[in-house]
C-alpha cells in the first residue's frame, strides 16, 4: 500500500494502545470483577449461592420467561417479515418504525406501562382482582415486560434479508403446486435460518438479562417472581456480595457464549450469503 | 380484487394472515400499552401535570440524566472512533478477540454491569482503590452515573463508524496525497467527513440509549435525592407510592425527548444517504 496514506508506526501503537486501555478500563475489566468477585469466597461458596433453592427458582423462571418471549417474538417476526418483505402495500414505513419503537423506549417504562393497564390501580385492575388473575406482581407481567423489549430482535435481522432475496423463488415454488406453508418450510426458511438464529440468539440474551422492565413489574417475591438478574439485586442489597456476583457469573457466561455465536454467525452469514449473492449473478 | 387500492397483487398467499398477526400483536404488546401513559397523563389537570414534571428533584434527575448521558455520548463518540479506527485500519494480534469483546455491553445483563463497575469503583474497589488518593470518588457519585452510561453506549460508536471506514475507498486518500495533502489534511478533509454521518448516528443512539438507562445506574449511583437521582428511577419510586399519574407525566417526557432524538437519527440518516449518493 502507498506509504503516503498508511499511518507511521508510532502512530499506529499509540492508537491502538490508546483503543485497548480504554476498552480494558471499561470492558475487560468489569468482565473480570464479575468471576473475581464470584469466587472470592472460594468455589463451595460458589456453588453454594448457585445450588440455594432461591437461585435454582431464579433460573428457572428466567429460562420459563426468556423462553416463552423468544417463542412469541420468532412467530411474529416471521409473520412481520413475511408481510412486509413479499408484499407490497401502503403503510409499511410505518410498520417497519412501529416494530423498532420498543428499542426506544426506557426498560422503566415499558414496565411502567403494563402495571398502568394491568395494576392494582390500572385500567383492567377491579375486573382482574374480581376474577382473581394476577398479571402484575406475577409471571405472567414478566412475560409481557420481556416480550416488550426484545420486541424487535427477530423482525428487524429478518426484514432486510428477507426483502433482498425478493419474491421470485417463492412464486416459483407457488406456481409449481406448493402450498403456502410448504414454500415456508422449504423455500424461505432455510434460506434466512441463520439470521432467524441470529435474530433468536441476541433475543434470547436481552429476554435472559434484562433488569429494568422486570424489576418494575415483578414485585419482587423471592422464589417466586424474582429472575436471575432480580435475584442478583436481591442479594446485592443484602450484602451478600459473593453470592451476587455467583448468580451474576452465570449471566455473564451467558453473554460470553452469546457474543461467540453471534461472531461464529456474523461469519458464516458473510459466508452463506454472498454465496447466495454469486449464484444469483454469477457474472458479477 | 379485495384492497386493490392497499396491497400490490402478488400470487403469494398468507398475506392478510400474516399482516394481521403482525398488526394485532404489535397493537396488543406495543401500541395499546403505550398509549395508557398518554391516557393516563390526560387525565391529569395541566397545573398538576407541571408541577409533577417540574418539581426540584426531578428536575435535578433531569439535569443529572441528560447531562451524563451527553457526556457519556461524547466520550464515547471520541473513544468509539478511535476503537474503530484501529479495528479498522490496523493489525495486532487478538483483534478478533478484542472486535467481539466491543458487544459486551449489549450482551452482559445491566443489573452485573452495575454491580461489576460498582466493585470496581467504590473506595476499595480495583480502580476506585487508585483513584481516591487523587480525591476522585466515582461510585456514588454523579461520575458514577457517567462511568455506567459510558460502559452501556460504548458499542454504539463502534459499530457504526467500523463499517463505514472498512468500506471507504482508500484511493481516495491516495488521490489526496499524491495531490500534495499531508496525512492530517487527509484525514480531516478526506476521511472524516465520510465518517461523519456515521459517528453523528451512533452518538445520537448512544445518547438515546443512556438517557432511559436504569440498571447499570442504579447500583454505582447511590441514588443521592437531589444528587444522583436519575429520572428513570424517579417513575419507579413514583409507582412504588401508588402515583400512577406521577409517573406516565415523567415517562411522558422522557418518551418526547426518545423521540426528538429519534427523529433527529433518521434526519441524519437520509442526510447521510444523501451525501453518500451525491457525486
């Protein structure tokens, strides 16, 4: 390369010492407190605060919730991007914004807005309290705040990709006798499967971990609405520093193996894809 | 033909169905809920709105929460660049490693960046141990509240700039310099005026994401009334004294500053896209 435009060599180790102290100071180093801090107290402590009936209750809910909200979120991003990528109709600017709007709202308040409808004082409040069903303070509220912020996870890796493969297989398919769903199951998925893993494997990470929303509709009952990141509260408040950092250790392998697979997808999503790209104009 | 007028004929199938899902879900878990909050606010007489949005320690909740968060921004906005930079132009062992560490923040819980940077920072903390002979106290203090905003929009920057300057087409520096520029004219005639669409987005997400932060916040700031205080944490408290009102009126106007920063995002957006066509 022209040596005119490439930096000088001093300049590139000051750079990128400078790039790497700073992600040190604010990414490796609190990465390393968590597990420090975890095993403080030794690995029986450890597995101790892990295996206590309240945190075992914790992982549970939190897989329950981060289960059903991936589920719910995958079936309408599928549904969104179908509509939005194969059809053509007036509105979809519209609906492609709405979808993103969650990501714009406060975790706060978008717990915030289920108690106003469903809460003790809330719109639906005296008709839920007659018939006896909790939502707020309860499952069933954690479920919803979560489906709430990774709304948009799936539809938005699904929409762009969708869109660029266009229609022309599907309508191939169609017009040689499939039926809807066969052209779904055999045509469109296995074309976008690894952004839909992509789309479900960030979705799955935010509905494990997220704080906010669900500490706002939670309620906070130990054992039985607290998930992971509530429990790590929880015991944070009590002092119980080592504990805290034992269930917040589990999150953070969490977020590890998160950030592996989604760089393993990233690659294999350049892979496939401008593979895709080359069959389609192989004269490019 | 049914909605001629709505929808392009396609000889696909499934889209009334899978439109109608779409919409009915999106009404149901997005739309209907957030409009309690302006209903909620409607009922409020407007001195009562006021005088709940205006009160002394939200509005120190707001100065704290805007101010970090640009602060955060821009920190962010400078070292978010350099990190870019680097990852783009140069080559040092375990930069693969270090490229994937820059999502940390979007996939590590916010509750364990809190209390992780909170253990960091307080008094005895591996940095706050450092920094306290100095007299610079961060956990619970407001610096506080900055360190966690940081932390959460550090990626933002990052991951639009990266792009954009892998993408960049080097010859036109090499036009430039073969035309006489020294490095800095390349860099600030050349280079960064084809980032800066780019680092103007990822700022304004940064800034939009900081603003309604509360878990990472809420451990390392001590939540001080008056001090740091954070206008997230004011709705909660608000809801924990049954003052529903209280707190769709602040979620109301976080909600209007979300969306003044939003749409100045798609305003440098097509500005961005403008530019990047226009020969």
């Amino acid at each position: 390369m022209n040596r005119s435009i490439t930096d000088p060599a001093p300049l590139r180790w000051g750079l990128t010492l400078l790039a790497l102290v700073f992600l040190g100071l604010f990414v490796a180093l609190p990465l390393a407190a968590v597990f420090s801090q975890a095993l403080a107290k030794g690995w029986q402590a450890y597995w101790a605060a892990i295996r206590e009936p309240d945190a075992l209750s914790a992982i549970r809910l939190t897989l329950l919730v981060a289960g059903i909200a991936v589920l719910s979120n995958l079936a309408f991003g599928l549904a969104a991007a179908w509509a939005i990528a194969k059809f053509q109709f007036r509105g979809k600017n519209i609906l492609v914004t709405l979808i993103d709007l969650p990501f714009a709202v406060s975790p706060v308040i978008a717990g915030l807005i289920y108690v106003l409808v469903f809460g003790a004082r809330g719109w639906f409040g005296d008709w839920l309290d007659a018939h006896d069903v909790r939502i707020v303070f309860a499952v069933p509220g954690i479920v919803l705040a979560t489906i709430f912020v990774t709304f948009p996870f799936v539809a938005r890796e699904l929409i762009p990709l969708m869109q660029s493969q266009g229609t022309e297989e599907e309508e191939a398919g169609i017009s040689l006798g499939a039926g809807g769903w066969q052209v779904l199951y055999r045509i469109t998925l296995p074309n976008v499967k690894w952004s839909l893993l992509y789309g479900v494997i960030l979705c799955n990470a935010r509905a494990m971990g997220e704080f906010g929303a669900v500490s706002v509709v939670s309620g906070h009952i130990r054992g039985q609405t607290n998930t992971m990141p509530l429990h790590v509260e929880v015991l944070y408040n009590e002092y119980n520093f080592a504990a805290a950092f034992a269930v917040a250790s589990l999150l953070a392998i969490l977020a590890l193996v998160t950030l592996a697979a989604k760089s393993l997808l990233e690659w294999k999503m350049r892979r496939v894809y401008s593979e895709l790209r080359v069959e389609a104009n192989p004269e490019a | 033909m049914r909605g001629a007028w709505f929808q392009r004929y396609s000889i696909l199938p499934g889209f009334w169905g899978s439109l109608g899902l779409s919409m009915l879900y999106l009404s149901l878990i997005v739309l209907v809920p957030l409009s309690a909050i302006f209903l909620k606010t409607a009922s409020m007489t407007w001195p009562r709105f006021w005088s709940a949005v205006t009160s002394p320690a939200v509005v120190a909740s707001y100065r704290l929460t805007f101010g970090a968060s640009l602060g955060a921004a821009l920190v962010n906005a400078f070292f978010g660049f350099l990190v870019a930079w680097v990852l783009a132009r140069y080559s040092f062992p375990g930069k693969k490693l270090v490229d994937a560490l820059v999502d940390l923040p979007f996939a590590l819980p916010t509750a364990v960046a809190g209390i992780a940077l909170t253990s960091l920072y307080s008094e005895n903390g591996w940095v706050g141990r450092r920094l306290a002979p100095f007299g610079i106290h961060v956990a619970f203090t407001p610096l506080g509240v900055l360190v966690a905003l940081i932390f959460i929009g550090l990626p933002f920057v990052v991951r639009s700039v990266q792009p954009v300057l892998e993408g960049a087409d080097r010859e036109i520096e090499e036009a430039a310099a073969s035309l006489g520029a020294n490095r800095w004219q390349v860099f600030s005639r050349v280079v960064f005026p084809i980032v800066r669409p780019a680092l103007l987005a990822g700022f304004a997400m940064a800034f939009a994401r900081a603003l309604g932060e509360y878990g990472s916040v809420i451990f390392i700031s001590g939540n001080m009334p008056m001090r740091t205080q954070i206008t997230p944490l004011l709705i909660v408290a608000k809801l924990e004294q049954f003052d529903y009102a209280g707190a769709a009126a602040l979620a109301v106007v976080m909600l209007a500053a979300s969306f003044v920063l939003l749409l100045a995002i798609n305003l440098l957006g097509s500005y961005s896209r403008k530019f990047m066509e226009s020969p």
